[in-house]
C-alpha cells in the first residue's frame, strides 16, 4: 500500500485536498444514498457535487479548479490512482471510463446553483 505523500509525488497533478475529497465524497454518497455498500461512479460523482455546493456554494467549481480538478474524468483519475495504490478498492467491470463526461462542471456548479434558506 502507498502512503498519500508517495502518491501526491507520483502524480503531481493533483494536491492532498483533491485525494481527501474522495473520502469525503465516499461518506456524504453513502448518506445520501442511504447505503453502507459499494457506490458506484455515478453515485459518487453525485456525492461529490452535491457536498461540493453545500461547503462552497458557487465557488465550488473554482475550489475543484484549484485542486487540478476539471472534469468528472478528473475524479475518475484520482479514484484509480487511488485504486492502484491500494487505498480504494473497485469490483470487477468498473472502469475508468465510467467517470467519463458525467456531468459539465459549469452546468453542475454554476448554472444549476440555487440559493436556498
């Protein structure tokens, strides 16, 4: 198994903050979802833009940016890299593919904001 540090060296491209959104977006999809069971991409992908609006409002897209994170294949990236380091597990047929073009972020996070009480 490798350490965060290890991986963050190995791909540079993205920071400490973007690999800790996975955990975070892990626990807020299984709250969601009601489950304690595997989530699949798309429930995840979900998780994390709905906490992602919740901390940060319409600055979240702009925080995602920050932390090298462009597009849904972004996160799909970083779930494998965590995968591959042994820090995540995946069941048999998911693929990187299955975090592709999910959803725009400008669509997700700004055009689909909504100020709420």
């Amino acid at each position: 198994m490798i350490l965060l540090s290890e991986l963050i060296k190995k791909d540079p491209r993205f920071p400490l903050d973007a690999y800790l959104l996975i955990n975070d977006g892990l626990q807020y999809a299984y709250k969601i979802t009601g489950r304690k069971d595997h989530i699949t991409a798309h429930e995840l992908l979900e998780g994390i833009r709905q906490l992602m609006l919740k901390r940060y409002g319409q600055m979240a897209k702009m925080v995602l940016n920050s932390w090298g994170i462009y597009t849904t294949d972004d996160i799909g990236q970083i779930v494998f890299n965590l995968v591959n380091a042994g820090l995540m597990v995946k069941r048999g047929n998911e693929r990187l593919e299955d975090f592709h073009g999910v959803y725009e972020f400008e669509q997700a996070f700004v055009d689909g904001y909504v100020i709420t009480d």
